[in-house]
C-alpha cells in the first residue's frame, strides 16, 4: 500500500520549499494550489459554472478569469463566496484524488498532497500522515513581508485568516521545524520519511 502523506504548513512557513525537496526525492506531489488554477481555465465544467453564476464581467479579454473581479465580488458577500467555493472545492477535490490514484497504480510508494488549507478543509481523511511545516510567528511575518513587499497590517491579515501554525503543528504526525537553513529542514524530511519506511535514496 502507498503512503499518503499530507503536507501542509501556514502562509511564509517554507511549504513550497519542502514539496520540492520531495520532487528531489522522485516523490510525486499532488499540489493543490496548481490545480485550484487549472479547474478554471476556460472550457473545464467549474470555469463553466462560474460564468453561468456570476455573469460574463468577471472575463478578461481572453476569455480567463479576471481573478480580482471576482475577488472583489466573493470577499464582500458572504453568499456569494460560498457560491464560488461550491463550485470549485468539489472540483479540486476529484482531481487530487484522480491524480493521487493515477500515482498509486503506478505503482508509487508514497504520494504527497500538498494542501495549504488541509485543516481549514477538513481534508485530513484524504491522507495517511501529515507533515506540517513550522516557522516561529515572527520569522513568519518577517518571511511574508519581504517575499510579497506587502506591509506589517497586510501579511498580518493574511496570516490570522488560517488556523495558527502552531495548532497545526500540535495535531500533526510530523512537524518540520523551518526555522534554521534548507539543509537542516532537509535533514528533518528526511529522518521522517525513514522512519516512516520510506526509501529516500
């Protein structure tokens, strides 16, 4: 049987960088945030909803989704945020799970499904073991201040809107603390996987 291990971490904790250490490892990664992307690309059935319910406005030119239309749509009505979320959580779900099968009868030994909301999701049926990766709250704020420009006030709003990574961290199987240099955090991935059974070389 494959293992499942489920990733996830908090806004500037490093998650990305662990994915790809997996990737490295020759281990596939689901990611979730890609495929957020890809169910709405012009002709696929959630784009298709998404024009039926909220009208042709919020089109680019090209026929994409104007994402900041849209945007300003949802994040001031409640209803209409749950509309957008009825249609494209569903979608997102069967292709991670159509592409963590497609994995696992290739005959892989492990399949990682990167999910950034995996808790606030309640997807946590979807994996055997999870993987949180954890900054201390400063080094969080400090990282997203300077990775996205944005201002204190900003990256805290960005931050308060996801459980605590602490809380995370405290109900995972496995924690990488990203505090230190990518070589210790690698060092941490890869003691887990060991232990875990999984062969890394």
């Amino acid at each position: 049987m494959a293992l499942i291990i489920g990733l996830t971490g908090s806004i500037g904790t490093g998650k990305s960088m662990i994915a790809n250490k997996f990737r490295d490892l020759d281990i596939p990664v689901v990611d979730a945030d890609l495929i957020a992307r890809e169910v709405v690309e012009p002709g696929k059935d959630a784009y298709k909803d998404i024009v039926a319910t909220f009208g042709v406005d919020i089109l680019q030119d090209n026929k994409t989704l104007d994402r900041k239309a849209l945007g300003n749509i949802v994040f001031n009505d409640d209803s209409k945020r749950k509309q957008l979320n009825a249609i494209i959580h569903p979608a997102i779900r069967k292709e991670m799970l159509r592409q963590r099968n497609e994995w696992i009868q290739h005959g892989k030994e492990c399949v990682v499904l990167d999910i950034p909301l995996l808790y606030e999701s309640g997807l946590t049926h979807y994996v055997d073991k999870v993987i949180v990766v954890y900054v201390d709250p400063d080094v969080q704020l400090h990282r997203i201040i300077a990775r996205d420009e944005s201002t204190e006030e900003e990256a805290k709003s960005r931050i308060n809107s996801q459980i605590p990574v602490k809380e995370k961290a405290e109900k995972a199987d496995a924690v990488i603390n990203n505090n230190g240099s990518k070589e210790e955090s690698y060092k941490q991935l890869i003691a887990i996987l060991e232990e875990w059974g999984i062969r890394t070389s």
